[in-house]
C-alpha cells in the first residue's frame, strides 16, 4: 500500500479485547508508521469502530477489517475521491472475494444479492462516481466517512455487528442508512479495492443459513425488516431451494437458504421482544 504524500495520516489499531500478541506487534511496527494502538475493552465490532471515531484526530476516517488484503493505490484513491467529491459524506470501495482454493463449481455469474452478502463481494466497477438510490450501500471491510457525518450521524449501534465469537451484522448498513436519511451523499471508489480473504467456513450450507439468520435480526433490530418474519415462508424458501439443487444450481440453493434464515432471524427477534402493557 502506497501511503499519501499530500496529507498528514495515521494507523489506528483498535483491539477489541483481544488476547492474542496484537499489543506487542503494534509496539514493533509503530516506529516504521504512524501507528496508533488502543484496547477497547468493551466486545464488539461495533465498539471497536466507535472507538476509532473518539480516537480519530483527522477529517476523513477509513475503515477495513483483519481478513482483508488493501490494494497498492488504496489510501490514494479515497483522497483523489474526497477532493473530487467535496460535498461527499461517506465513500465505499470494491471487494474482491479471494478463494483459498479454485472458485466453486457451483457459484455462477447470476446476480444474487444475499449471496454475494454472504461472500462480501461488491463490485459496481471500476470507476469512481457518485452513489445512485439504487446502488447498494458499502460493505463494512472497505468504506470510509468524514468527520461531518460522525457529527450529525453519531455512532454505531452496539447491538449490531460481530460480538467476539458470536456472530452478527448489519451495522455499516444500518449506519449509512441513517446517514442517507439525513441526505448525506456518497461516492464509490472503484479504484480502492480491497480482496476478502475467503474462510471455507462460508462455503459450508450451515453458514448460509446462520448468516441469513443475522442478516434478518439486524435488520429487525435496526427498524428496516420489509417483513414480520415468517417460519411458513422460511419452509417454502428451503423447499424451493432444494428444488434448485435438484436442478444443480447450487448457488441458487444456498440463495434460498439465506432468506429461510432471514425469516426465521425477524421472526426470532420480533417474537422475543417485551411486550408492552397495556394502559
């Protein structure tokens, strides 16, 4: 990764409660970068970025995550974006799936969306141009925001989002959608590319189901499920997918897979929730 010439930076390592060797190899790199290290305490992926936003002493802040490998041009290319775009509140780069092994058979060039989710593959291109209302929103290992937004936005919400070795998600979308519903606009950056080192975990059908599980609960906890959640429909989602492995779309199968757990994760969420008394 080439560093910028033209501004002053900084590395900010967030250990989330972490009990590995992250203290000591920060303390052996920080004299070859500007590199700052914290401990947040407090579990959760969530955390750990609201503390690199109290921590953060610059105007543009850029976040990505320990499985992900950054592109030479990467830093550069958020800068030249942010002084293209100066209106531009957060900014969102490409990620490019790396299979430990050959791609799978079954994975296709269809567009599914829930699949690709469970990959974090997001790739609108090359270029760098500003978000339409249509586009999807960044993904959490590779986009950036500016101070502004931090501001009118606040943070992240900590009951999304990975929680040590329980899983979760959704709060880099449920994020940008706040911001988008404050009219802060955004910009993609084709030329920030980052590659998602692949774990064979996800290649599992148990994964597809648990991640549609998450996908589903974050969506209820952040107030944006275009459902109630239905176990009915999650039993008709497993039954069409099996239809579509009997046909060998594999891809189509885990698809559906995805969006029995997203019933069964609002259905989960909304039915456990207290109820309230009446007056």
């Amino acid at each position: 990764m080439s560093a910028p010439k033209s501004v002053n930076w900084e590395i900010l390592v967030i250990d989330n409660n972490s009990s590995d060797h992250t203290k000591k190899i920060c303390s052996e790199t920080s004299s070859a970068l500007p590199l700052k290290y914290y401990f947040e305490p407090i579990q959760g992926l969530s955390s750990a970025r609201n503390r690199g936003i109290a921590e953060c002493s610059s105007n543009f802040l850029v976040f990505t995550d320990d499985d992900m490998d950054v592109s030479q041009d990467w830093l550069n290319a958020y800068l030249r974006a942010s002084e293209r775009f100066p209106e531009a509140e957060y900014f969102g780069g490409k990620i490019v799936p790396i299979w430990n092994n050959a791609r799978p058979r079954w994975l296709k060039d269809d567009a599914l969306p829930l699949l690709t989710g469970l990959f974090g593959n997001y790739d609108l291109g090359e270029s760098t141009r500003a978000y339409d209302a249509a586009d999807p929103l960044p993904f959490g290992g590779n986009f950036a925001v500016k101070r502004t937004l931090f501001e009118s936005v606040g943070y992240f919400h900590v009951g999304l989002g990975v929680k040590g070795s329980v899983p979760g998600r959704g709060e880099e979308t449920d994020y940008l959608m706040r911001a988008r519903a404050l009219g802060a606009g955004g910009v993609y950056v084709g030329e920030a590319a980052c590659y998602h080192r692949l774990q064979r975990e996800k290649l599992k059908l148990i994964h597809a189901y648990r991640h549609g599980k998450q996908k589903g609960a974050s969506e209820a906890i952040g107030g944006c499920a275009s459902t109630n959640g239905s176990y009915m429909r999650a039993m008709r989602s497993i039954i069409r997918g099996v239809a579509q492995f009997a046909r060998g779309r594999g891809d189509r199968f885990r698809q559906c897979l995805i969006n029995a757990g997203r019933e069964v994760g609002i259905r989960n969420y909304l039915g456990n929730r207290p109820k309230r008394n009446k007056a």
